[in-house]
C-alpha cells in the first residue's frame, strides 16, 4: 500500500486533474497510471479543484509481484502537469532464513 498526500502551497485553486497523473518507479512513468488511480477510493468529495492550504491523501495498493518483482531498493515518485512528489524509496528485503 502507498499513502499519497496532495498538498496545495501556493496562493491559488490548483486543478488537481487525476487524468495526468503518472507514477514513477525507477525512473520510468508507469503504463498503467491511469488505472491505478483511477480504480478504488480516492479522496473524499472525490477530485476537482485543491483550494490555497487544502490537502487531500488517500492510498493505493501495488501488487509486490508486479511492480516490485525484485529483491531490491526502488525509487518512486509521483508526478502530474501540475505537481511532482518528493522521491521514496521502498525496499524489498530478502526472506529471513
């Protein structure tokens, strides 16, 4: 599961245009963005218009085997026309013996 949060810190309405948004793992803008975020809950009221100061945050589960199919540190960040997340980074461990 990974929690996003949407922050607007400027001084005007800001679109929050969910048709744009990409998810970014290791680089690489994901194909299947768009179904991701547009499938299961999202913010309460829904998507539209993030007033000065508003936030919303919802999440979004990413199958391990799909997206994350190695045991190693990915870097992932989000990104839209209008705004680009801070980097995470998620790390698959191996198995304890």
């Amino acid at each position: 599961m990974i929690a996003f949060l949407l922050l607007n810190d400027s001084e005007t309405a800001q679109s929050t245009a969910p048709e744009s948004w990409e998810l970014v793992i290791d680089g690489k803008e994901l194909e299947d963005s768009r179904y991701i975020f547009g499938n299961g809950p999202g913010p309460t009221g829904g998507y539209g218009t993030l007033a000065p100061g508003a936030t919303f945050n919802f999440g979004k589960a990413l199958p391990i085997a799909k997206y994350f199919s190695e045991l190693r540190e990915y870097r992932i960040s989000w990104k839209s026309r209008y705004f680009q997340s801070s980097t995470v980074i998620v790390k698959i461990p191996a198995p304890k013996p």
